[in-house]
C-alpha cells in the first residue's frame, strides 16, 4: 500500500464551504481500491472535534504559532484522521475561514502554515508510528509545507499540491516572515515571493514534487494570463510537473435511486413526480417549458449576473427559473426581485436537502460560471437526468457533451455548452435549450445519455494511483 497523508483545511462531511471539501472527504475512499492508504489532517475546528471517535494522542507540541497544541489520531465519517487540536488557532465557530463580520480571521496566514507545519512535520517525522511517503496537499492553505520540508531531513518524501482555485493565494505581509516560520533567504521571485508580498499558494507551486488540478481544461487555462491570475508565469515553468485529473462525485450520495431527500427514481419515469413536488415546494405553477434550476454560491464568478440579463429569454419561451444560494447582497436582491414574478423562485441561503429535490426536479441546471476549475452540480445534474448549460470553461468544458449538430446527429450530447460567457451567448443557449425541450424525443435521449455518463471517482482515483506510484519510483 502507498501511504499518502492528505494535507486539507476542510473535509466534507465534516466542514464545508466548497468543491475542496467534496474531494477531500470522497478522495480516501476512492483510492482504497487502488492501493492506496491515505489519512487526512485537518485543524481541530468544533465540528471537527466532536466528531472525532477513539482519538488518542500521536503528538504534542508545546508551541504551535502561538500556543500549546496535540495532534490526535481517531475516526469520523469513516475517515482515518489527524487533528490539529489547537484552540487558540482553530476553537471559532462558523466559517472555517471568515470571522462573525465576514472578513477573513487576521491571523489566517499563522492557522494554516500551523497546517502546513504539522503536515511537514508528520512526513518528515511520522506521527503515532505511521508515517506517509507521500504529503498530498490541497490549495493555499497547504502551501508552505515544501517550505518547512526544506529544513527538515525527508529526502525520500514525495509532495503533491493540488490547485482546486487559484484565485485563492494566500497573501501575507513580509512583515510576517518571522511568525510564519519561513526562511528570509527565500522570499525572492524564484521563491514565495509574489508582488512583494508572501504567497502560500506560491511556495506550494514552486516546491511541490507534482502539481495537479481539477480537470485538465483548467489545468490549460491556468497556464494563460486570463485565468491564471498572476500566476502564469509560474505554471508555465511548472509546465512539465502539471496534470489535470478531473473530480468525480459521490455515487452513494448523489444517487436517484436511493436519495433519501427526493422521490427515487431508476430511470426517468421517475422525474415527473420529482419536478411536480418542486413547483409545489417553491410555489412555482405549471408551464409548458422547461424547470431551471440553480445551486450556487451568488458570485460573479458564477455568472450569475448574466443569468439576471438572460432571465426574459427563458420566460418568454415557457421556461421557469428556482434559485437556492447565498453571497453577494447585490446579486441576493436583485434575484429576489426577480422572483416577483410568478415563474421565478428563489430561496437565499442553503439547504442540502433541497438542493438535492431541485436537481431531481428540475429540467436543466444552469452553470453560467465565468471560471470553474472542475464544477460539481454540473456532474450532479448529469447523474439524475437534469441537463446541463454551461460555460465553456474549466471542467464544464471536460464533462458535458454539448448538443451540437454533430453530437445530436450522433446521439450522445448531454447538455448545452456556450462561449463567450456573455449574457447575449447564454441568451442564445437558453433559445436552444427551449427548443430542444419541445423536441421530447430528443430531450429524452440527451437525459438517458447524461444519467449514462460515468460521474463518479473510480477514473479518477485511477490516475491519483498512478501519479504516486511514479513518484515513489
């Protein structure tokens, strides 16, 4: 068995704010199979701690970025875990990141090189007689691992940094060099310097033995000036060490056939009863065309606003539009202005199990992001028949056939792809959209393919295998 301790600041079921947490929480399980041990470190937030079953002490550390800490060995949600308990660090309620006033905690760069330090720490040194031969860590909050690994004696561990959004670097002053442990000598270009502050993300990008990221479009992308944020040039150097593997979802949960939130269905018979107890649900009426649904984060890099500028388009050709999501009170405002009319629902905040009754329910799921490393309700769509429309980016572009001439000649599209991601383009892929919903026989061959399209983890646990085992030879 390969021994891979994945380095995460979150792990679904047990903290989640995005796609990180899916993947951290689904990856142990899905590599199993494949030869692989991996364990998960996580820092010791309150949910966190309660979870934890048969925990035992694997290590102390009398100061960890400002305070006494244990790492502790146990088990929650069938995972194999190591918690940093660390109360002056991770002992806050809420959002694993922001503070009660929705700005990030001051001392974020300290809480997550505390993860990084204790992750270096447990590959170099092994941590309650286990020790990893691979650190696998996810996004910024990972980063500075490689660092800390260059004053520690590991010549024979491998490292592997994951970039599940890049937009995301970790910024911290230079005035903080000290209290971040990090080597001065480093902070260079070729280093985790950035535009004359320190990059967590950076220092991963540039030390990690592999780099990989959520689909392999994405990992194109990155390495050009419009999605790579800065970091381009850096990913352009990375070049050879970068691979794309896309995400997969969980099957167990994101299944029709036995969703305990939904009316289960085997095959698209099924949908019918689901889409009538959603009108009924979100106090939509009947119409003739087809039931939108989106399940997302209210942010520009959603597209949201162009969904706002599309919306007509859609009512004026029968369509209806239910919304369940949170974020920015702009967008929160006008959506709920938008539900004034009949054919329009929007619920703000967020609620699993509806969201799971609107995937069922619904029609098409719209994902009109501007950017998306990989995208999950995409994949989630495609599992219960409910066609995507999406951008042509990131891993929307890797997952969804779009029904175009060639594809629906050949009978194997599963959703509608649209580019530029302009209001005026998703205009003219929700006229599409509409018309292909009037054409039924159509419609149902693009559903039977969707819920034919493998979306879960066993491909892609395939290729984390491999990349592995090439790293330790």
């Amino acid at each position: 068995m390969i021994r891979v301790l994945s380095v995460t600041s979150e792990c679904a079921p047990l903290v989640k704010t995005g796609g990180l947490a899916d993947v951290a929480g689904a990856l142990p399980a899905a590599l199993a199979g494949h030869g692989v041990q991996m364990r998960t470190l996580l820092p010791g937030y309150p949910a966190v701690m309660a979870a934890l079953k048969g925990k035992t002490e694997a290590e102390r550390f009398d100061d960890l970025f400002g305070g006494p800490a244990r790492l502790l060995a146990g088990q929650a949600a069938g995972l194999d875990l190591l918690v940093i308990d660390a109360p002056h660090l991770f002992a806050r309620e809420g959002n694993p990141y922001l503070g009660p006033d929705g700005r990030d905690w001051p001392d974020n760069p300290e809480r997550f090189a505390a993860l990084s330090w204790v992750g270096a720490h447990v590959g170099a040194k092994g941590a309650g007689g286990w020790r990893p031969q691979i650190l696998h860590g996810h996004d910024w909050q990972a980063g500075f691992m490689t660092e800390y690994l260059r004053r520690m004696q590991a010549d024979d561990l491998r490292t592997v940094l994951t970039i599940h959004n890049i937009a995301f670097n970790g910024p911290a002053d230079p005035g903080r060099l000290h209290s971040l442990r990090l080597d001065p000598g480093r902070f260079h270009s070729e280093g985790y310097e950035y535009w004359g502050a320190i990059s967590a993300l950076k220092a991963g990008l540039i030390g990690a033995d592999r780099l990989t990221t959520v689909s392999p479009t994405y990992a194109e992308e990155l390495m050009t000036p419009e999605f790579g944020l800065g970091m381009d040039g850096v990913m352009r150097h990375r070049r050879d060490a970068l691979t794309g593997i896309l995400n997969g979802i969980d099957e167990t949960v994101w299944n029709p056939a036995t969703d305990p939130a939904i009316k289960t269905y085997r095959d698209l018979k099924g949908k019918p009863a689901n889409k009538s107890a959603l009108r009924g649900e979100m106090g939509l009426p009947e119409s003739d065309g087809p039931l939108c649904v989106i399940v997302s984060r209210m942010t520009e890099q959603k597209g949201l606003d162009l969904v706002l500028q599309a919306l007509p388009t859609l009512l004026e050709g029968g369509g209806q539009l239910a919304l369940l999501g949170s974020g920015d009170p702009a967008l929160q405002t006008a959506f709920e202005r938008a539900a004034k009319n009949p054919h329009v629902a929007v619920r703000i905040g967020y609620d699993e199990a509806l969201s799971h009754r609107m995937i069922a329910g619904g029609d098409a799921i719209l994902v009109p992001s501007r950017f998306e490393p990989c995208g999950l309700t995409q994949l989630y769509g495609l599992r219960y028949g409910t066609l995507p429309l999406v951008g042509l980016t990131g891993g929307l572009a890797d997952t969804v056939i779009n029904a175009s001439p060639a594809a629906l000649a050949r009978g194997v599209a599963t959703g509608i792809q649209f580019s530029p991601i302009t209001a005026e383009s998703l205009r003219n892929a929700l006229t599409r959209l509409c018309a292909l919903y009037r054409d039924r026989e159509t419609w149902s061959r693009m559903q039977a393919n969707a819920m034919a399209q493998p979306v879960g983890w066993d491909q892609s646990a395939r290729a984390y295998a491999a990349m592995y085992a090439e790293l330790i030879g």
